[in-house]
C-alpha cells in the first residue's frame, strides 16, 4: 500500500489507500426450467402423430415412457416403448405410490413411473406424456403443476372420417370409440388448454407456442 496526504481544515491528515481492483460481476444465466405437459384427446384425434413431430422437430424434448404388464409386440423395445413388467412388480409399485396415473385396459395394467418423469424434469427436460382422459384427470392430483392440452379434432364427422381411414377397427369398434369421444370432448373444459387439430402444421404451431414460447 502507499501513503496518501489529504489537506484538510484543520492541516494535513495521511490515509492508507488500497491498491486493489474490483473484480468483474458475472452473470450467470438462469437454470433450465423443467415441466411436465399432458396431451390428451379422443381416440383418432391424432394425438400420438403430434407427438411423433414434435419430438422430430424440437429433440430436445423427452417423451415419457409408460409402464405395462402386456406382451412386447414386435419390434417393441423394453425402456424405450414401454416398461415390460410382471404383473406382480406393477401391483407393488402403485403399493408404493411409485405412479403419477395408472388404470387397466383389456386386463393389462398400464401407468406412468413417477421417478422417471420428476428426474428429467429436474434436470430442465420438458417432458411430453400422452395419455388417455383418465390418466389425464389423475395428474391434475398427483403432479398439479402440469401444463394439460385437450386435442380437439374440427368435428364429428372429421373425428370419424380419422377413425374409419386408420383401417384398424370393426364397424363396432368405431361406433363405440365415437360414443365414448362425445364423453370425453364434453370434458376438455377441464383442461389449461383446447388445441384443434384441423391441419396438422395449424395445430403444431399452436403446440410450440403454448410449450416452448415459439410462434
């Protein structure tokens, strides 16, 4: 250090003035925010096909994969399709509450693990789960501060037109998935938000906004 005379009043008074420097203020840029969004809508309304180019589009984004005590079908993969588990390890892990949803279709056991979905969103993944209204009501309860999106299709008849095109499903089978969708459209009231899906770049663009702020 050196010595610094300062004049004064009252004469000459000496301080100590340090030779130091401030160092420079760093800005650090905030951590990536995690969410978990919930996509859900009528059978044939083209949820999983809005799924599919997301996931194309932005990889970035982590779909969450189900658990079930069904069969792989070929070519499926367990970890990147589902979760294949005996049915007794399914039954111990809702015990334990290790599910955000989980429910029972045409005897096989499916749910969402919940370790799996709050990792990555620790990790500032924004994670897509697509799943049926059921599971979709379960999550407002079990996981509150998910984003949840009804897909709507444009009409009736359009929803129909979809079910008939896939080739997949006896005449019954259609007529049943069209009573059951006026169920489930009667509920998209309940959700953060209605997205149409009239063309799919038109219900795209409404998806990239509400999720990741791109217009």
């Amino acid at each position: 250090m050196r010595q610094n005379n300062t004049l004064t009043k009252e004469g000459v008074t000496s301080q100590l003035t340090p030779s130091f420097e401030h160092p420079a203020t760093l800005t650090l840029d905030p951590p990536p925010q995690g969410k978990l969004i919930v996509l859900t809508g009528p059978s044939g309304v083209g949820k999983g096909t809005l799924v599919k180019a997301l996931l194309e589009r932005h990889p970035d984004l982590h779909l969450s994969v189900s658990a079930t005590t069904r069969q792989p079908r070929p070519g499926e993969v367990d970890g990147k399709h589902y979760f294949f588990l005996e049915r007794h390890h399914f039954q111990q892990m809702v015990a334990a509450g290790e599910f955000l949803e989980w429910a029972e279709y045409a005897g096989n056991l499916y749910g969402t693990p919940r370790q799996n979905v709050e990792q990555q969103i620790a990790r500032g993944q924004i994670v897509l789960l697509e799943i049926e209204l059921v599971g979709a009501r379960l999550i407002q309860q079990t996981f509150p501060k998910a984003f949840r999106i009804f897909i709507l299709p444009p009409s009736s008849a359009e929803l129909e037109r979809r079910l008939r095109d896939r080739g997949q499903d006896s005449e019954e089978a259609i007529l049943k998935r069209l009573r059951h969708a006026e169920g489930e459209i009667a509920a998209s009231h309940e959700f953060d938000l209605q997205v149409v899906n009239d063309t799919l770049e038109s219900a795209l663009a409404k998806l990239e906004t509400a999720i990741l702020g791109q217009g």
